[in-house]
C-alpha cells in the first residue's frame, strides 16, 4: 500500500509534490494540536481553587449557624449582625458559578441551582430570625429583674399600704409567673401558654391595690411575657426552617458533583493521552519510512523521538507532583474545617458532630454525656492590658494544660473567644465530673505569667449531663444549653466557680 502511494507521489510534478507535502504536514499538525489541547483539557488550579472556595463557604455556613444559635441561646451580643459572612458567601457563590464551565453534564449545574436556592432560603429566614430575635431577647433579660423589683416592693411600703392578703397573693403569683415563663422559653407548649395567660390576667387583676408607679412596673413586665408569649414560638419554627433549608447538604451535593466532573475529565484526558501516544507512534513510523526514503533525515528524525520521549517523562513527573500537593492541601483543608486556628483544639462544627454520635452511643449504653461550658474570667483584663498577642497565648496555655488533664477519649473544643467546652463520655456519677470541673479551674487558675507578663484568670463552668434515651432524645442543643446556662448561673454566683444544671442526669442519684 505504502509502495503504491509513493510511486504515484513519484509520479506527480515537484510543484504538486510540495503541495501535498505542505497539506500533510498541515492536517497532521493540526491533529497534532487536538490531541494535545485534550491532554491539557484540565487545569489543576482550576479544581483547586474550587475545593478551597467550598471548604471556605462551609466554614462561613457553619459560623453563621453557629451565631443563630449564640442569639437563640442570648450568647450574641446585641450589636451583632447575623448577615455579616454574607457579601463573602456571595462571592464565594460566584466564583463556583464561574467553574462551572470545566464541569460535564447537567447534575454540578444542578447542585449549584440548589445551593443557590438554599443559600436564598436561608438568607431571608434568617432576615426574619434577626428582626423578631432582639424583642424575645430583651423581653427575657427584662422579666427576672423585673418580678424581683415587684417583689421587693411587696416587702416595702406598696406591700404595707396594700391589703395583706393581696400581697401575699401577688408574691405567690409573681414566683409562679417567672417558673412557666423559664419553662416556656425552653420548651414552648398551647397549654403552657394559656396558663401564662391565666397568670398574666391575675397580675393585672391585681393592679387596682397599688400605686401607679408600681402599676407601671406590672405592666412592663406583663408586656415582656407577652412579647415571650409570641416571639418564642416563632423564633424556634425560623430556626427549625433555617435547618430545613438545607445549605450544608447543598454543599455536600455540589462537592461531590465538582469532584465527580472533574474525575471524568481526567479521565478523558487520560484517554486522550492514549490517543496522542498512538499517534506519535504513527508519526514515528510514518518518520521511519521518510528516513528511509531520505537517510540524510535519519538524524533528525532520531532527535525529534528523543524530545517527544523526554517531554512525556516530564509530562508524567509534573502530574505526579500535582497529585501530591493536592492531597496534602486537601488533608490541610480537611482539618482547619475542623480545628481552631490559634489553639489547634476542635471547632464548634466538630464538637456538634461528636456530640451527636456521644449522645447515639449513650442511648445505646444508657451511659452518660457530661458538657462543661467554661467562660475564662478575668481574661478581657489580660488583653486590655497586655494586648491581644499575651491574650492568645493565654488561650492556648489554656487549651494545653486543660487538654492534659482530660482522658484520651475526652474531647476540648473551643467555640471562640474565650469559650470552650469540654465533653466527657462514660460518666458513672456526678462525682467523677465534679473532680473533672475541678482540675480544669486549677489549671486555669495556675497561669500566672505569660510571655514576661503577670496574668490572673479564673472561669465559671456550667455543666450539663445527659442520660441514655433521654439524653438523647433532647439533642445537643439542649444539653449545650443547660451547660451555657448553668455557666451564667456560676458567673453570677461570684465567678472562679462551677454551677451543675438542674437538667441534667446521672446514673447515681446525686
């Protein structure tokens, strides 16, 4: 075949000889360039940009949880805004939008419409969250101090000058109104509404005996257990809506969706590989045959074959070396989604997660799941004083010294600030968490010089247990709750201390 085809080249003019060599030469580089283009297809900065960008958006998603539920349990200071990730969530929406393009099919678009949609949802929920979250909030900083301002009038010249059976019947009301409004906030119910209610009438029902300055207080302080009344119910079905939007599994879909079109990719580009090997092995024969019709090209030819096989080496050892460095920074990525930055201890969206499979196994063992919610006292001082870079040495002198005093199996994560929390498994009694409480305020309390600079700290800790079934039937927001209430409740005891919620539960009677 190949003798025929010379022979009629032969027989063709030198003008169009050179014409069908320029034409050859022609088609087969440009399908030279095609092949090469698709063994190029894929840009490994392009995949790693997008893994960085997602892993960047999920932190953002779960910080933003995590300041819903700060304003849900009160922890988020007034001033604070729920939406303030969100112009860098926006960006970081775009620039995956933006990738799209290097994916295949239709399901990484999909999951991308979905993200977008969620991120939609949850941005106007949470929109909703913010306007009725600052009432509820300010309604219940009002009502304990405002049924103890009434009640130490009752004990003065209001409670002298009113009928004494009146007073006594306003103090037994007043005690029973803060119970079912505490009990209301943490579990809202019909029933319990309408006994609030029925409570709320009693108190006005009274006014009539006092005076106006003392009537005034008692409708401030019915007006904030109505605001209760409405806010509280509303806030939990946003928050319940806010979960339901979904945004951390439409991250999930789309990683997978990225990764899964970016393997098909490669894979493409492998086969093309293959295809660009196989042609430069015909070119090779098709070289060795006009070596051997013009031997004066044989060195030429020889050299050609030596670049192609050392760019090839090359080639190889660069995928190689790219493959390395995008494992090692996906582990990184890995486990700064994990970890605190400045103390390398566990984040608040690793101790939910491990949270959740303790209170699974409790209910398994019907063991016990201790939470130990420390605020550091004192710790403001340290870096309005010496500054933020002693105050961060401060937290991980902290994070080491409470860290080696708990067991392998125990768990130190800190929320930000100044918070931490500890979690314990297998608890046999409220003794063996005590000792824990214990040890950690001693380490706390044994800083007293850092980096040249004398420290005093202390911390309030509130501990919270949950029991087997129940335990886990209430959740981890419940007991990371208890624990946070508790924690205020050895705050207002003095500080430097520990305070066990009431809520909590033991395999031994206390």
């Amino acid at each position: 075949m190949l003798a025929v085809l010379a022979q009629r080249v032969a027989n063709l003019s030198p003008r169009r000889r050179l014409l069908l060599a320029g034409a050859a030469v022609v088609a087969l580089s440009i399908l030279l360039a095609f092949l090469y283009i698709r063994t190029e297809s894929v840009d490994p900065e392009i995949r790693n940009r997008v893994m960085l960008n997602l892993r960047e958006l999920e932190k953002l998603d779960a910080e933003w949880d995590a300041n819903i539920l700060r304003a849900h349990i009160g922890r988020a200071p007034p001033e604070q805004r729920l939406t303030t990730q969100l112009p860098r969530m926006h960006d970081l929406v775009a620039r995956l939008g933006e990738a799209l393009p290097h994916t295949t099919g239709t399901a990484a678009p999909a999951a991308y419409d979905q993200l977008r949609q969620s991120m939609r949802t949850k941005e106007q929920l949470v929109t909703l969250f913010a306007v009725h979250n600052p009432p509820l909030r300010e309604a219940l900083m009002h009502v304990p101090p405002a049924v103890a301002d009434l009640k130490t009038e009752l004990s003065g010249i209001e409670g002298a000058l009113a009928p004494a059976r009146i007073v006594v019947r306003l103090d037994t009301t007043l005690n029973a109104l803060l119970t079912e409004i505490l009990r209301y906030n943490l579990a809202p119910t019909p029933a319990l509404a309408t006994r609030i209610d029925e409570i709320l009438g009693d108190v006005a029902a009274q006014e009539i005996a006092f005076s106006p300055a003392v009537v005034e207080k008692m409708d401030a302080l019915i007006h904030s257990c109505r605001v209760i009344l409405e806010k509280r119910p509303l806030e939990n079905r946003l928050e319940a809506q806010i979960a339901g939007a979904g945004t951390g599994a439409a991250l999930d879909r789309l990683g997978r969706e990225f990764d899964r079109s970016f393997d098909t990719v490669l894979l493409e580009r492998q086969r093309f590989r293959g295809y660009l090997f196989a042609y430069s092995a015909v070119l090779l024969v098709l070289l060795a045959y006009a070596g051997w019709r013009l031997r004066r090209s044989y060195r030429i030819i020889g050299e050609v074959n030596q670049r192609l096989q050392a760019a090839n080496e090359t080639l190889e050892h660069r995928v190689a070396e790219r493959t390395a460095e995008l494992e090692t920074q996906s582990k990184q990525l890995e486990r700064l989604a994990q970890h605190d930055s400045l103390t390398g201890l566990i984040n608040y969206r690793q101790l939910t997660r491990l949270l959740d499979r303790a209170l699974a196994r409790a209910d398994r063992r019907d063991s016990v799941v201790v939470l130990m919610f420390i605020d550091l006292d004192g710790f403001k001082a340290v870096n309005d004083t010496w500054g933020h870079a002693t105050g961060d040495l401060v937290l991980q002198m902290v994070a080491r010294r409470v860290q080696d005093k708990l067991r392998a199996e125990d768990a130190l994560a800190r929320l930000g600030g100044d918070e931490f929390v500890i979690m314990l498994e297998d608890v046999s009694a409220r003794e063996g968490a005590l000792r824990v409480a214990r040890l950690a305020l001693e380490q706390i309390e044994s800083i007293t010089e850092a980096d040249g600079n004398p420290v005093r700290i202390s911390a309030s800790i509130g501990i919270a247990a949950a029991r087997g079934q129940a335990g886990a039937a209430r959740g981890q927001a419940a007991l990371l709750a208890d624990a946070d209430k508790a924690m205020y409740e050895a705050k207002q005891s003095g500080k430097g201390t520990f305070v066990v919620s009431p809520e909590s539960q033991w395999l031994t009677p206390s």
